[in-house]
C-alpha cells in the first residue's frame, strides 16, 4: 500500500517557482495496478518519484505500507528501493558492460545475497519476462523492447512490495510497448505487487485497475476501470480515455 498525504511538491524559486504538486491525497491499496495520466507537467513522474524516495515533498507524508518514508534518512531510502521498491524508467538504465543476467542481478549482489538466492531469484525472473535464452547478451545486443524486460526483471528480482514504472512503453514502438505492459500486468497478477505506472497513452492506461488523472498538480479524475466483465473475462484496453 502507498498513501500520500497532503502531498505539496515545488521545484525551483522566485518567479522561477512550479508547483508541481498542490497537496494532493493518494492512497493505492496492496496488489493494484493504476496508471497516472494526465498531459505533460502534470506532476505525474513527480509522484513517482517522491513515492520512490528520489526527492522529498516540501509538504505531507508518504507512507508505504505503515512507514512513513518522509521521515527516513539517505541511507535509509536506499535500502528501501533496494528491498522494497522496483523503478522501471523509460530509458532502461542498464549497465553496457554487463550482461542481462548481471544487470539484473545486480541489486541482489549490492544486497550480499548468496550465489545460490541469485541464481534462483535471477533464473525466475528472466522466465517471467521470456528472456532466458538472451541472459549472457549485454544491452547492445538486444532489441529495445528487450532491454525493457530485462529493467523490469531489474524491478523485480528484488521481491519488492511497490513497482514504479516511469512511462515504460515511451522509447518503445508499439507491439513492444504492449508486450511490457501485459508483462507489467502479468508480473502484478501473479506477484500481488502493488504497481504504479506514469504513461501518456489510454490504451495502456486501461490495462491497470485503476486510472487517476492529473493536471497542473491536481487529482481531477480516478477512475476505477475493474477488470472482469459480468461473464469473468478480462476486458479489452479501454480507448476511449483521454
């Protein structure tokens, strides 16, 4: 569960001033799915953001499960995104030099897991993400899309409690940004890990529980989507949000 309070959030100073955030309220309940949309300022990625530790509200509380993450040290929210919070960003992220198994591994072993929790940890993500077979590549020898899974299984082969995905699909064309998105689903239907997704698109909004929309640092919309029909099957993505 993540619970935002009063969350007020601004960036730079004087006339300079941008409230990115205008004391907004948020709670997103353990194993949801919601997307953030909303047009570009909004404050959508500041959200992520803050929910992630990366930089603190001037303004509120944010909780993450019953822990009041405002109140933790540097060190503290590092441990915190290191065993309990996957981030997902656009531009992967991945190390060049290493391989996808390592790049994935690689909190675990800043974590001092054994070899043995690594390889059984690793070896189950990159079947979740159908990656298996392009362990030993480095980056530059995978598709785009491919990187993705591979920041995704990143996000994952930690066990976390909360995934935060900066508009994943954004640097991906089409068919890989739905692939990422039905395996954001996948991952969350089958972990129960409660997952946040910033997008600008309404189609892969509509694969989440859940869509809240801001503007200009204000919740102006939340919408409950749900995700079976009367005769228990999945719905198709919704188009029609804007």
């Amino acid at each position: 569960m993540i619970r935002f309070h009063n969350v007020e959030k601004s960036f730079g100073s004087g006339r300079s001033r941008v409230l990115a955030l205008r004391g907004i309220d948020l709670l997103v309940p353990d194993a949801q799915m919601c997307s953030l949309v909303g047009p570009s300022g909004a404050g959508k990625s500041t959200v992520l953001h803050l929910a992630g530790g990366l930089t603190s509200p001037d303004l509120g509380s944010i909780h993450i499960g019953d822990r009041d993450i405002t109140s933790m040290s540097a060190t503290e929210l590092t441990l915190l995104r290191r065993r309990d919070v996957g981030i997902v960003f656009q531009f992967f992220n991945l190390l060049p030099y290493l391989s996808a198994w390592e790049n994935i591994a690689l909190p675990l072993r800043l974590d001092h897991l054994s070899r043995d929790e690594e390889r059984e940890r690793v070896g189950e993500v990159l079947e979740l993400v159908g990656l298996g077979a392009r362990s030993a590549h480095r980056p530059a020898e995978l598709s785009g899309g491919e990187m993705q899974r591979v920041a995704v299984a990143r996000a994952l082969v930690i066990r976390p409690r909360l995934v935060l995905a900066d508009e994943p699909t954004g640097n991906l064309d089409t068919v890989a940004g739905r692939q990422i998105m039905e395996l954001l689903r996948d991952a969350n239907e089958k972990t129960g890990v409660t997952t946040v997704v910033v997008t600008h698109d309404p189609v892969w909004a509509s694969v989440c529980d859940r869509v809240v929309r801001l503007v200009d640092g204000e919740i102006v919309e939340d919408l409950d989507l749900g995700r079976e029909d009367d005769d228990g099957d999945e719905p198709e993505p919704d188009t029609t949000l804007h």
